[in-house]
C-alpha cells in the first residue's frame, strides 16, 4: 500500500544521499548537514557519537531549497545555505528548536542574473558575504541590503571554493580552471591582483578547496587530478 510505498522511496532517497557541506553550530552541540535533495540535517552531537544507530539520525531535517544544497556557512548565531535556487539564511536558535516543526529562512538572497548558477562556496567577513558560482565568477553580497555589491571575474570554469583574509582584505578564490585568484577587496575588485596555477601542470587537474589559516600567513590548496 503507500505506506509500504513511502518506506520503500525513503529508503531508495538514503541510498542516493550525497553529502555536499557540513557546519557545527556556534555552541558546537549541533552539526548540519546538506544534501542533493535541498535538504538541510541537523544532528545533536553528543547523541550522534552514541554508538546506538538510532542516535545517529538527524534530529531535524528542513526541506531547505529546490535543489542540492551545494555549500553551507555559520555566521555569528546564523546558518546560510547556498543552492541553484539563491542563498538562504537560519537562525541556529530554530533550527535547533524542538518547538520549531517548519523553520523559515531570516533572509532570502538572490540575484537574477545569477541564472539558477549553483554557489559552491562562501565566506564572510562582517556583513559582507562572498560566493563562489558555478558560472566562473565570485559573488559579493551585502546581507544588510541584500544586493550584490561587487562580481569578481576572473575564473574561467566553476568556483569551488572562497575564503577571506581578514588581516588583509583579501578574498581568495579557487576554480576548476586550475587557478587560484587573489583579489583586493577594497581597491582592485575589477581583477586579481595575484593568479596562482598550482592545477595547472596536472592533466584536467582543478583546485577544489583553497583556505588560510588565522594570521593569513599560510594558504592552503586541493588539487584533484
């Protein structure tokens, strides 16, 4: 009947899951989770590491976005979620909440221009947001006005990954053309002001994942080949 049908669909979408991006809260109790299905899990650390399988289930799951959930970010006491479908923002507090059955997202970000591009990535610094697409570009939003503030061309394939250098405005982005860019964000948005290959001696090799560590000082890259 259909509820042997549901079952059957249920445990059909967990076999297909495929994890995309995870984030601890700020407290650090909860992790959440994004998946290809739109859908947002959050689990309850302390009864996720029991060794019990029925503690290791999501003790929320939000039906999030449209489409895969491709990035995820936490941002002071919020949770921003990037798919095809724009960039979303949760407050941890009802994502969290036992009494909270259907949370809405606290902001709803967006461009139309952006043409359905899925965001791979993200960073923040205060209330900017910076995203990186799949149509090759990184995307600076302001979460206060909830517009795109600048665009950073200079890839030529997707964006998969952003991070921020607070201690020198600086915005790194790394892209599957091999490349990784390294902008100004205060006085040279229109191109990098360093472009570094580390993908570009591998065959079809791209950079997946590009960060620094606190000070700035270091930076450190994926390449897959």
């Amino acid at each position: 009947g259909r509820v042997e049908l549901n079952k059957a669909m249920e445990a059909l979408i967990q076999f297909y899951t495929v994890v995309y991006d995870q984030q601890f809260s700020p407290c650090g109790q909860y992790l959440a989770t994004s998946d290809n299905y739109g859908r947002i899990a959050v689990f309850n650390v302390a009864r996720a590491q029991n060794l019990n399988v029925e503690n290791g289930t999501p003790s929320h799951i939000i039906k999030a976005h449209k489409g895969p959930i491709y990035s995820l970010i936490t941002s002071g006491q919020s949770l921003l979620s990037g798919g095809t479908d724009g960039i979303k923002v949760w407050a941890w507090s009802d994502i969290t909440s036992s009494s909270t059955c259907h949370p809405k997202a606290t902001l709803v970000v967006k461009d139309v221009q952006q043409q359905d591009y899925e965001i791979n990535s993200m960073a923040v610094n205060n209330d900017m947001m910076y995203a990186g697409s799949g149509d090759g570009r990184v995307y600076e939003w302001d979460l206060q006005q909830s517009c795109v503030k600048a665009t950073y061309s200079g890839h030529q394939d997707y964006v998969h990954a952003v991070s921020f250098r607070p201690s020198s405005n600086q915005l790194i982005s790394a892209s599957e053309d091999g490349s990784v860019c390294v902008w100004d964000t205060v006085s040279a948005k229109d191109k990098p002001i360093k472009t570094l290959h580390p993908g570009a001696k591998e065959e079809k090799g791209f950079v997946c994942c590009a960060t620094c560590n606190s000070t700035g000082d270091w930076m450190v890259m994926s390449v897959h080949c």
